[in-house]
RNA sequence: CGGGGUGUAGCGCAGCCCGGUUAGCGCGCCUGCUUUGGGAGCAGGAAGUCGAUGGUUCGAAUCCAUUCACCCCGACCA
C-alpha cells in the first residue's frame, strides 16, 4: 500500500484510470512472423510497440507505461545514491571523439550525420565525451567532488545486428550515470554505491539475476561488472558458483582440477603418420587417444611477426583475452598460404617442434598439466607423440588464453561453475583517467596541484529490462509482470456489458480502486468473454476482476495472473481484498 | 560484412515449380440482428501498385535480371 501511494507521487503514472475500448492496446492472436523470441513476439502481441524500422521502435501506450515505471525506480534508486539527473544533447559534434579517441574504437557503430553546412555530427551512443566537458569546464577544485550525474535518454549505436526486438535495438533508453572523484578510494566508493543502487533496481522490478566481473569494452577502464538477468535466451553466457561468485564467460579463467594429461614422457619424440586426419578430433580417434591428450597450435600473426599459441586440443582459444595479454588489437590468424611458407606443413599439421628461430611459443596455462603431447610435426600427414615441453621447444611465455567453459573451478571456492545464460541491464566501469586524461579535464588538489579526473561510468539498459522482465517472467498464455512495473495493478472485466447491474458494479469498483491510488483498465469492449480474458491474461496485468454470471450470488471473481489463483468475494469485500494483494 | 531465408489486404498464410478468367483462405475491420464465464452465430460489406525497377511474352504474383526492405546464423554491446 504505501508502495502504491508513493508511485503515486512519480510521475508517469497520472493515468490512473482506462477503458479498454477508448484505448490503443492492439493486440494480436497470432505471432508475427518477425519475432524469434517469447519477449519480442509478447511485446508486439500485447501491444507494447510496434516496429518502425529494423531496430527502431514505438513504445505504445502500455508499453510506455511499463517503462516509465522502471524509469521512475531507478529515479529513485539513483536519486537515494546521491546522483543528480541531468540530461544531455543527443546529437554530438564529431570533434569530441576524435579528442577522446573513440573515433577509431567505437567505428561504424557510431551514427554519423552532417548538418546543412556540411558539418559531421554523431548520434550519442554513450556520453563519456559530453560528460567530460562539463567536468572539465565546472568542476575544478577537489572541493566540487566528488560528484555523480545521471540521465535517462535515448541512446544510438548502428547495431552490426539488431535483434529480438528492443533487447538490441539501434534506437535504446538507457540510463547513463558518470561520477568524478580526487582518488580511487572516492570512485571506490561510489561504484560500490552504484553497485548496490543497480541491485535494488533489478530486485525492486522482480527478477532474478547475477552481478558478474566483466570486460571493460571499448567503454575501457580497470574494475567492471555486469548485471545479468538470467534468462534461458539471454545473448550473454555466465559461468556462477554456490560460493555467490559469478563471471562473464568471456572473462572467466579457465582452471581445470589437476589432472595430467598426455602419458608420461617414455623417451625422445618420435613422428606418427596421420594420413588427412586435420582436426584434432580426427587425430584424436584416429590414434586411439582422447582430445585431451593433443595439443592445438595455432598460428597467429601480431605486427611484423608471427607467434604460436599452444592450447589443449578439447578447448577454444579466447580471442579477448589473446588481445589484451598481448596487448594488440590487430592480431590475426596466418593464412594457410602463410603458415605453409612459416612452417614448412600445411594447415592441421602444426606444431611448435621445429619453428624457425627466434618464433615466441605462448601457452596457455593449462599446457603444464601435460607430461607429454601429441602435436603436428609441420609435415603433412604427420603429426609428434611424446613431445615434452622444454626439452623439445622453449614457451616464452605461459598464460590464461582459453575460453572457460561450464565445469571449470571457481577461483574463490575451487568448486565447479554452472554456466547459464543472461541478458545484460546494467554495466558499471572505473574508467580511471582514460577520458579525463585524453580530454585534458583536471581539478586542482588542496596544494594547488592539477590532476585528471578519476572516473566511473554505469550504465543501465531501461527499454532492455522492459524485455529481460518479460522473457523471464510469462507463460504460455502471455506476459506475467511483477506489480512494480505493471502496465496497470488491476483489470476489470464485465463480461455482459450490455448488462447495467455489471456495468454498475464495474464502475464502482473502478472508482473505488482509482480512488485509493491503483491504475485501472477496464476491458469494457463488447465482446464474447474468452477474447477478453485471453487478452487479460496476454498483457499480464498482476490482479483481474471479473463481474460476470456470479454476480447474482453478490460476488465477483479475483484472479492472480502470477498464480492463477481464483477466490470468489463478495462485491462488497472486493476492495479491500484487492488493496490486500496488491499491497504483498 | 559473410552465409541462409522471406516479401501477396491490418495480422498469419496459400497460389509461383508447370505463365492464361474477376488473385484466394483464416483472423481482424465495418453494418445489422442474435449471443455474453474461455479466442461466438447468421447475413451483408470494405480493404491488394502481388516489395520496387527493368526485361521476356499475345499475356507475368508466377520466368529472367537488377535493386530495396525485413528476419535468422556468425565477429560486438545497455
């Protein structure tokens, strides 16, 4: 109840009282042929937007008002943190990229425009850049920090793909905060606010979900974490543990128990014929043993030289994490004509015997469990058992660079993760210096000294969670939404409309409900009942009432759409009933 | 950007392979009557540049070429 009362005073949510036949809620029987997804096909059956373009979008009435809703808690949430809300340009003069570097990072996902004078403009996918400026101009004492500023707007990226809907719109709502600070400790303390604000968002919007460690992305920045709702079609893989530890897959290190691989060395190398057996899965049946006990190479090119990369044969490289410990976003795999003209054997049959001098070996970390190795002897159709490293070639250099997967150990409790799949809401980031330093935004310290900026940024995707909501919670007959971000608390069905003393009674209720602060839809269209609860049940309002046949008997029916629980009350009874689940 | 698929009434689809009346079906929509507790019944009705352009042909939704849009699968992110 005094939920309700306080949701009241936000705004959005003025329209406290409809009727379905004046309304603009188009929903449809069928699925549209463009939808994948339970949360896309719910979202275009219920009426809550409708496609402009390929990831372009129109919230319609209802779906307008579910987001407001989860605006208003994160308003609330943020506000409570001791964020201010601001709200920034859109449109963004080309310049400040180029001065940020963003420019080459960011590419063909910035949406670019000129002006009638031939002046290029981008669309604002984030506002680091924007933000920075107004630090830099206003904020020039350690006296002003720290500070924490916060907008809610419409943000462009050119999708390479837009998908599911609004889930990877080109065209998004996203709330973006950026805080300033003299230290680490200050920005510390702000994100582990952030942090917190993020979690009660999401649990306040009813869903489950994990705070992951994450990649910073092109946003960059040291300390990142994810907010993940799960969700069976979640685009994001997690890998999480009892312990409470979670991870994005891509970042997890991949940790195995210590088990050995590969027989003990029984003497020097020797070569094994492995006539057209190209995957390690080939060789692998082909010489009786498991993939575990071969060694992937792979052959990779990082500036003017070339470099290989030593992986157990069961596991995937991760391209990220290669990246970033070799710190060169260029890498790329040699072409077979390369690797021939490297290596002397054709593609399949490498391996890190016998590479021209001076070729820096990389190994993953897991490559010490082997006491010996089967690899490819840089000769076609051949391939070396019994390889030893360090006896038969030299690693430079050993490190995490598989991808982990599901069953790996978790680095806190060493017990086994589970992955799942998420969507990712929120995304939070230290950035440290980063813009501030490109940008030349400083402050000047108690002894007059100028510093950069430390700086955070968090970033929560608002017409995301709209569908991360629904793809976790709907059913087969349509959306179930959690009462804090319903499109309405309560709907009323008359059946018989034709009927005045159902009709009365609706309307009484209606007004009673109005009254005590609860939004209300009333399907009052003419039209044969089942159409009306299927329609009630798609859009997923918390509690409806029906006024039908029962009402000779004085009562009315309260359904909950989340239980499908059904009580029979006494009209008189029905609002406080009512007040009463709506209040749990 | 690479690979696959689809464009026919507001929505979902058939017709296309094998060219030939007036382009069809279901849902929805409009009018009237009946019906009102699980996607109603009867009667009548409106609604289409067959994605676009060009070609082949006596004749094109159908064959050919070009092009656009949308969806799905891969490398990115709120």
């Amino acid at each position: 109840m005094i939920a309700i009362l306080k949701r009241l005073t936000g705004n959005g949510t003025t329209m406290a009282k409809m009727r379905w036949s004046e309304s603009c809620i188009p929903t449809l029987k069928e699925d549209p042929r463009e939808a994948e997804i339970p949360s896309h096909k719910l979202m275009l059956r219920a009426g809550l937007i409708k496609k402009l373009t390929s990831g372009v979008y129109t919230f319609l009435p209802t779906g307008f008002k579910v987001l407001k809703r989860i605006e208003n808690i994160i308003r609330e949430e943020m506000d409570d943190a001791g964020c201010q809300e601001v709200l920034m340009p859109i449109l963004h003069p080309e310049e400040i990229y180029e001065e940020s570097g963003r420019l080459k990072s960011f590419g063909p996902e910035l949406f670019k425009l000129q002006d009638g004078r031939k002046r290029t403009f981008a669309l604002g996918p984030t506002h680091e850049e924007v933000i920075t400026l107004v630090a830099r101009d206003e904020m020039r004492s350690y006296r002003d920090l720290p500070q924490c500023l916060y907008q809610i707007l419409t943000k462009f990226r050119d999708e390479i793909r837009p998908r599911y809907g609004v889930m990877r719109a080109r065209e998004f709502i996203m709330k973006d905060a950026y805080s300033f600070h003299v230290s680490d400790e200050s920005l510390d303390v702000t994100y582990r606010r952030l942090e917190k604000a993020y979690c009660r968002i999401i649990e306040r919007c009813g869903l489950d979900f994990r705070v992951v460690e994450a990649e910073s992305g092109y946003i960059g920045g040291n300390e990142s974490h994810e907010f993940m709702v799960l969700a069976d079609n979640g685009e994001d893989r997690i890998l999480s543990c009892d312990c409470g530890y979670a991870v994005n897959l891509e970042r997890a290190t991949a940790s195995e128990k210590d088990e050995k691989r590969g027989a003990p060395g029984t003497g020097a190398f020797k070569e094994v014929e492995t006539p057209d057996q190209k995957t390690v899965g080939d060789v692998a049946s082909f010489l009786g043993v498991t993939s575990r006990e071969i060694v992937k190479t792979l052959l990779y090119r990082s500036g003017e030289k070339n470099i290989a990369l030593l992986i157990p044969g069961d596991r995937e490289v991760n391209g990220i994490k290669l990246v970033r410990i070799l710190d060169d976003p260029e890498i790329r795999f040699l072409e077979p004509g390369e690797i021939k003209e490297f290596t002397g054997g054709p593609v399949g049959f490498s391996g890190p015997v016998g590479l021209p001098a001076g070729t820096s070996i990389y190994a993953d970390n897991l490559i010490g469990s082997f006491d010996s190795m089967i690899v490819g002897a840089n000769k076609e159709d051949m391939h070396l058992r019994d390889v030893v490293a360090g006896r038969d070639f030299e690693i430079a250099m050993s490190g995490d660079f598989t991808m982990a997967r599901e069953g790996d150990l978790c680095p806190k409790c060493a017990s086994k993760m589970n992955k799942s799949n998420g969507i990712e809401v929120g995304h939070i980031f230290k950035l440290g210096t980063k813009y501030s330093s490109a940008m030349k935004a400083t402050f000047l310290d108690d002894k007059g000294k100028s510093h950069p900026f430390i700086m955070g940024c968090y970033g929560f995707g608002v017409s995301r969670m709209v569908a991360a909501a629904i793809e976790q919670h709907h059913d087969e007959d349509g959306i179930i939404w959690n009462p804090a971000i319903a499109p309405f608390d309560v709907i009323l069905l008359p059946l018989n409309t034709n009927d005045a003393e159902v009709m009365k009674v609706a309307e009484e209720i209606e007004s009673g409900l109005h009254e005590r602060g609860l939004s209300v839809l009333t399907d009052d269209r003419s039209l044969s009942p089942g159409v009306k609860f299927k329609d009630s049940e798609l859009i997923g309002i918390p509690l409806r009432v029906t006024i039908g046949k029962k009402l000779k008997d004085g009562k009315v029916e309260l359904f909950q759409r989340a239980t499908r629980q059904v009580d029979d009350i006494p009209v008189g009874d029905v609002l406080e009933k009512i007040l009463e689940f709506a209040g749990d």
